[in-house]
C-alpha cells in the first residue's frame, strides 16, 4: 500500500494516505471561494505549482469567514475530530511561521468561567475529558483569571478554566494575507465573480463558467460557504447545509483590554490585534437582533466582566449564517464518482482553515485519500 506522511511536525500525528482512483495529477484548479478555506486551499496548491483561479463573488473573505468569531480550538467531539482538530491548531503555528510571525493572530489560549453550579460541573467535566485526550487546560481561580487576563472582574463563579493551547484570529486580515500570498505563488484571482455553470464535455469538467468568463479547468474546488450546495448542484452533486446564524458586536480600535478569549457565563469577547473588540451572547444564537441599540444593550451586559467596555460604543454589528453541514461535521474530498470536484465546507473552517488546505492539496495534486479525512465525505449522507 502506498503511503504518505504529511507534516509530521504535528505533534506526532501522522497523515496517511492511500491511492485514489483519480488520473494523473490535475494542473488547472479552480477554486470557488474566497474565504480563509478557499484562500488557504488555493495557497497552497500555488505553491505546489498548480495552475490555480480563485472566483470570489465578493471580496476575499467577506462571506462567512467575515461573520465569524475566529476562535482557534480543539474542543470537537468525537476522538476522531477532536484530532483533525487539534492538527489543525498545530497547522496553525506552522503557517504562522511560513508568514513569519506577521499574520493578526494571538495564541494564549482562552479563558473560561461558570457561575452556576450546574454549569460549573459540566466544565469541570469538559475539563478532565479533554486532559484525559492529552489537550492543554488546567482548571484556576478567579486569581488565575486574574492573572492572566487583570482587566476581567468574573464576580462570582464555581469553576473556571485556562485552554493553554487555543487561539484566535482576525479573520478578514488573516484571509487577505492568504490571498495575496497565493497570488505572489501564481494564483489568479477574480472577484467580484460568481460561478454561474460548468462545461461538462462528456461528463468531465473542461471549464467552469463565470460572470467574468469560462476558465479552463481539469478541477473545480468548491469552497463557497453557504453557497455551495447551488455551485455543487451545476455537477449534480447534493451538499446538505442547514442554517446556523449568529449575531456579533463589533466594537471600534482601542486600548487593549484583553489578549485571550472570555468566555463568560453572559457572552464571549476577544479583541483583535488592531484593537477592535468582538463580542457575542452565544455562538449559534438563532437571534436576528442587529440594531445598534441591541448591540449596545449587550455592551452594558458584557462591561459587567470587562469595564472598559463600558464607553467602547458599537462600530458594527454583523449576522453571519456559518456554513454548517448537516450532521455538524466537515464536509472535505472530492464527490463521490467524480475527481474532478472537490468539496470543503464547514463551520469550523478557522480552526481547520489552514489544515484543510494543506491536505485538500495533497489529495488533489498527489492522487491520494488522506486517512484523516476518512469520516468527513460527502458519502456519509444517504440518497
């Protein structure tokens, strides 16, 4: 059996991969998406050489990857995604090194705290499972909280904790770096363009058709977020994505006042390396509240844990619809009976932004089906 290990760096976690029954290694690609997974993706199938078109039908980044709260984590269930997950953060730390330490991205972890007793015990619990996975927390203190974070005033709590490995990002700036090295590899870029149809010519892909013109292609990428069931239906292909909106307040640069993620019994906040705080009541709230004045409401709420927000004042606020598949789980590989479309869509695509590309690339350029990606295809979903 033929067998490959990609980025052994991973803390030990290898990647195998076994042949695919695609052809020889495809040289056109064009990738569907300008988020930080099709951004990613199309880097690195640049730097391997590929002949690569990025469409996007806005701006680099403006979709969901724009919406998102951008907390990198490991904390997936199963076993099986906790892993991919974690190799994701370790992708992370290898692609901030490839930028040389200059992409807005802040490490130190999150800090976390419950001041309801039920609510504690499932953290306490939350804790000791993922220790038990070999995952960086340790419960504290409010004195640990503290310390870590001295602007926070917790108030009163039963259980708190540090996730020493997590991290987060601005996402947009992130995306854009991306981008623009992709670019500099040899990427083509074309936005605002939309994918409006493929040429099929005996059933294999010749071109995909865009408002901007046909692109010659032997693979189409489909990493459109939200829009990829309409771009994977061009080929007959069935992606089932369900609604998952959330609403987020973002305020405008300041001093900084915080450097990890809070995760407050009311509300989450992180603040970005430019200064801007982001802020959330709930990640998969279903609320469509996005007036100023419910921005602010949640402001007052959240200068209870963190003062200074006190007079920060709403920039924006923003409702996202995440790219969520069905079952919660990634959507990556190529569609079943085809090697010449390839899916990624998901919601954790900030943790496995970079991850993903990596592997999608490996098995689009190498004729491989990376071992680790097994449980994520779209053959899971019956009829």
């Amino acid at each position: 059996m033929h067998r490959r290990t990609v980025l052994e760096l991973f803390a030990g976690l290898a990647v195998a991969g076994v042949p695919s029954l695609q052809p020889a290694a495809p040289r056109r690609v064009v990738v569907a998406g300008g988020g930080i997974i099709g951004a990613n993706i199309a880097y690195q199938l640049a730097a391997r050489g590929a002949e690569v078109t990025l469409v996007e039908r806005a701006r680099p980044g403006a979709g969901a990857t724009a919406n998102s709260f951008a907390w990198i984590n490991a904390r997936k269930r199963p076993l099986d995604y906790f892993n991919l997950s974690r190799m994701g953060l370790q992708a992370w730390h290898q692609l901030d090194r490839e930028f040389s330490g200059t992409l807005p991205l802040v490490w130190g972890g999150s800090v976390e705290w419950r001041a309801e007793e039920t609510r504690g015990a499932e953290l306490r619990a939350q804790v000791r499972d993922f220790r038990q996975w070999g995952y960086g927390v340790r419960e504290i203190d409010t004195v640990g909280i503290r310390a870590l974070e001295p602007r926070l005033m917790p108030g009163p709590l039963v259980a708190a904790a540090h996730w020493e490995d997590e991290a987060h990002i601005d996402p947009v700036g992130v995306t854009e770096m991306v981008v623009k090295k992709a670019q500099m590899n040899g990427a083509r870029v074309e936005y605002p363009a939309e994918v409006t149809g493929l040429d099929l010519g005996h059933g294999t892909l010749r071109a995909v058709r865009t408002t901007k013109g046909e692109i010659a292609a032997d693979v189409l990428v489909v990493a459109c977020g939200t829009d990829t069931p309409r771009v994977a239906a061009l080929a007959d292909v069935r992606v089932p994505l369900k609604d998952a909106p959330g609403v987020l307040v973002h305020v405008p640069p300041g001093p900084r006042l915080i450097d990890r993620v809070a995760l407050a019994p009311m509300g989450n906040i992180k603040q970005k390396p430019d200064g801007r705080i982001v802020t959330g009541s709930d990640f998969a709230s279903g609320g469509g509240n996005t007036s100023r004045e419910a921005g602010e409401r949640h402001l007052e709420t959240m200068a209870a844990v963190l003062p200074g927000l006190a007079k920060a004042g709403v920039e924006k606020m923003t409702r996202g619809f995440r790219p969520m598949p069905a079952d919660g789980m990634p959507i990556v590989g190529f569609a079943p009976r085809r090697a010449d479309l390839y899916l990624a869509v998901m919601h954790s695509g900030v943790t496995l932004g970079p991850l993903v590309g990596r592997l999608a690339a490996t098995e689009i350029l190498d004729g491989l089906r990376v071992d680790a990606l097994a449980a994520y295809r779209l053959e899971r979903f019956k009829g």
